[in-house]
C-alpha cells in the first residue's frame, strides 16, 4: 500500500467570509497561531508553560477545542484545521461580537494551527504529546481514495513518534467504512493498546459531526488508544 498522498484533498474554502469574520482572521488569528518556530520546543508557544502539550486535529467549528481548553487550563492545546470558515467558527465563539480581536484577552493555553496537522506532526520533537483527538475525521469512504485518510497504516509511526508513552489517542467516527477500516488498521499494529468505547465518555466534549451522525441515525464509534 502506497504511504497517504501528502496533500490536502479536503475544502479549505467556503461560503465568502463576512467582515467580522475577516477581522476575526486578521485580528485574532496572528495572535492565537501556533508558531512554526516553536514546533522544536512546543510547550514555549504556551504563556505560562503547560504541564501537558495536546493536539487536537481537524477541529471543525472548534467545539471540542474550546470546552477542552476551558476546561484544562493546565494543558496546552494545539488546534489544528484548514478550513477557513472553521476556523472563523471557533474564533466567533471565543470571541462574541462586539470584542475587538486585536484586544480582548485571549486563553494562554489555546493555540491554533491553520494549516495541514500532518506537516506539523512531523515538526514536533518525539514524545511530546500527552494527549491527541481525532474526531469524525473526513471519511473518505470510496476505496480508491483511501490514501487520503488520516488513519493509515503507513502514518501511524510518525503519530506514534510524538506521543509520549502512556499518552492518549482519541479517535471517533460515525462513518460504517471509515470504522471498519480504523478497525483494521489498528488491530495490525504494536504501537498502541486499543479499547473501544460504546458511548462517548463525558470527558470528550460532543462536536457538530457528531450531533449531525446523531441527527441523521448514524451511530459513532470511541476509540481510546494508549501509547505502549
Ligand atoms: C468531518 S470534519 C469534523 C470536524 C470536527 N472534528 C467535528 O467532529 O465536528 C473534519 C475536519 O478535519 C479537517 N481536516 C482534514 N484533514 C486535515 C489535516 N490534515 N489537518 C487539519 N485539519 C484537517 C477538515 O477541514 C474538516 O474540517
């Protein structure tokens, strides 16, 4: 099997942004991103300095992002997404209109990276993470685009490379393919112990994804992976 296609395939682009939603990118964006220099030593894009460094990948509206960051402000969170209007979402949410984003106080334990997750993973220092999310990641469900899925054989080293032993994989799916297929691969490899979960655990806060699966019959999948 031929290692996953480093591009994006996925929309980085919506609906034309409104002008609160530019100033939002303008404003506040620069001051919340995550630093490319930083990646050698990410616990320093934090203010102050975090007792555990967690990823979250594909953040979508920034739901889960946002009540993770609230909730543990001694872990730093790096949220990563392309999608532009995703990106405006959590920047909406964390900063309701009329605060100005240039200067209202901003969570020192959140940073964002608007930019493919994968050519960050491959930045960051080995055994860094404590903790990473992947929920309904884009499922990609016809066979001849399997290569463009974020669980994938052929990339699982490089995520297992940065998380620290003992660290923690969240992964969910509401998609039949997708799950099979996160099934498969991991129950061919040595790097982490799997659990699966039946029910969200209330520590993973529910997303859009999964109140549309929800909505629409579909029924989720937890998966709880440990680093050996
Ligand atoms: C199906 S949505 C799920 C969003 C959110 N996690 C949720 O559960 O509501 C998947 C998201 O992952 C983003 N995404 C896909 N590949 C990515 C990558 N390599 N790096 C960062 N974000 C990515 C997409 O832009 C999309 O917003």
């Amino acid at each position: 099997m031929k290692p996953p296609a480093d591009r994006l395939y996925g929309r980085a682009r919506g609906h034309a942004l409104r002008p609160r939603q530019r100033k939002l990118l303008d404003a506040a964006l620069p001051r919340l991103a995550f630093p490319p220099a930083a990646a050698a030593d990410p616990g320093s894009a934090f203010a102050p300095r975090p007792r555990a460094l967690w990823l979250e990948v594909g953040f979508g509206g920034g739901e889960h992002a946002l009540a993770q960051a609230e909730a543990h402000p001694d872990s730093g969170l790096i949220a990563a997404e392309v999608f532009e209007n995703g990106i405006c979402s959590l920047l909406s949410h964390l900063i309701p209109a009329p605060a100005d984003p240039a200067t209202v106080a901003l969570p020192g334990n959140l940073r964002l990276w608007a930019a493919d997750a994968r050519g960050l993973i491959r930045a960051l220092p080995d055994a860094c993470l404590d903790r990473m999310f992947l929920l309904f990641p884009d499922p990609w469900p016809k066979a001849r685009h399997a290569r463009r899925r974020f669980v994938h054989p052929a990339a699982l080293a490089g995520i297992a490379r940065v998380l620290r032993p003992g660290g923690e994989w969240r992964i969910a799916s509401d998609d039949p393919t997708y799950q099979d297929w996160v099934r498969a691969t991991l129950g061919a490899q040595d790097w982490f112990a799997v659990e699966t979960v039946a029910a969200r655990p209330p520590s993973w806060p529910p997303t859009r994804y999964e109140a549309k699966a929800l909505a629409a019959g579909r029924t989720p999948l937890y998966w709880r992976l440990t680093r050996r």
